[in-house]
C-alpha cells in the first residue's frame, strides 16, 4: 500500500508542473537549510511561497471558499466571461482587415505571416 502511494505521489510530481515546481522549491530550502546558507535559503522560501500563492490563486478563481469574497468568480460568472471573450476575439482577430489580409496570403500560395 506504501508502495503505491509513493508511485502515486512521483507520478503526480513528475507529470504535473505544479508539483514538480513545488518540489523544486521545498528541494531548494532544504539544500539551504542543510549547508546553513542564507541566500540559498532564501531563494527557496521565496520560490515556495510564491509557487503557493499561485496555486492558492488559481484554486480560488475554480472554487468557491466559504466566508471568502471573491472566490470561486470564474463559474459564478462564466456566462459573462463567456460572452466578453467572444466580444474581444471578433473584435480584435475577426476584423475586416485582418481577414482580408488572410485571404491576400491563401491567394498567393499560403505563404506565412
């Protein structure tokens, strides 16, 4: 059972960038702590509390935390920011010129940008 716990775990650090960036900053405070280096200490307290904080940032955007405002925005307000994306891509990627320009390139043999 031990076992497949830990191949649980490597498989989750290996293929996720969240947990392998972690597990870089937790492996960096502790090769700091263990040659009594400051500024190696520092720099990994530092990556491990800003990779954190962004992982505490992105899961409050998902999900909601109760009694804390703000959270869980992105499904509380999907339908509108469905809707503004939609707005930004055709008015900023979809326009006439851009489509003509497009086209231009298609005629002249798909040449790149």
């Amino acid at each position: 059972m031990y076992k497949n716990v830990m191949n649980n775990v490597m498989n989750k650090v290996i293929h996720d960038k969240n947990y392998s960036t972690n597990a870089v900053a937790l492996g960096v405070t502790f090769v700091g702590l263990i040659n009594s280096s400051d500024f190696i200490t520092s720099v990994g307290f530092f990556a491990l509390s800003g990779a954190i904080t962004n992982w505490l940032a992105v899961y409050m955007l998902f999900e909601k935390v109760p009694y804390l405002k703000g959270s869980g925005v992105i499904p509380e307000r999907f339908e509108e920011f469905k809707g503004a994306i939609k707005v930004l891509m055709m008015s900023q990627f979809f326009t006439v010129k851009n489509i003509e320009q497009f086209i231009e390139i298609e005629e002249q043999g798909g040449e790149k940008f």
